[in-house]
C-alpha cells in the first residue's frame, strides 16, 4: 500500500519551497491564499496559484522554476489540467 502521508508532506514540502523562491514577488495577500490552500491539504489548488502568479508576474520564468511546477503537476497528476497546459505554453514548453 502507497505511503500517501509521506507523498502528502512531500508535496507540501515542495511547494513550499516552490513558494519561498517567490517571496519578494507576491503580496501577502496572495502569499496567505498560497498558504490557505496549503493548511486545507488543497495542494493541486496552491500548485495552480502558484503557477498563475508566475504568469501574471515575470515575463520569463526561470527554467529550473518551470521544471519544478512542472515536476510537481506530474506528481500530482494534473499536467492535464488548464493551468499546467497554460503553463507549458507560457514557458514556451
């Protein structure tokens, strides 16, 4: 049987980390709703977020950011959804 708890903390973990590198470029506002859908265990909805904000902000994303959500979406397996096909084609994926 799959740890879920342990792939669960992982997935928080990373997107945690994900979120730190963002610090200066998110207001608190958008940094609380991050962390909201975090606390709720919402981890596909903090993921989408997350990925709208860095669409919203930087003209061009760094390739090792692009990788993480894209390693993230994978894992969560939502490289299927809106968000994460937006993604792609922002990042010229």
């Amino acid at each position: 049987m799959p740890d879920y708890a342990a792939h669960y903390a992982q997935t928080e973990q990373q997107i945690k980390e994900l979120l730190g590198t963002m610090i200066h470029s998110v207001t608190g506002a958008e940094l609380g709703e991050v962390n909201e859908f975090l606390t709720a265990r919402e981890y596909g909805l903090a993921l989408e977020t997350i990925a709208r904000l860095l669409m919203d902000r930087h003209g061009l994303i760094q390739p090792d950011i692009v990788k993480r959500v894209d390693s993230l979406a994978e894992s969560m397996h939502l490289t299927d959804a809106d968000f994460a096909r937006e993604f792609r084609i922002h990042a010229g994926r």
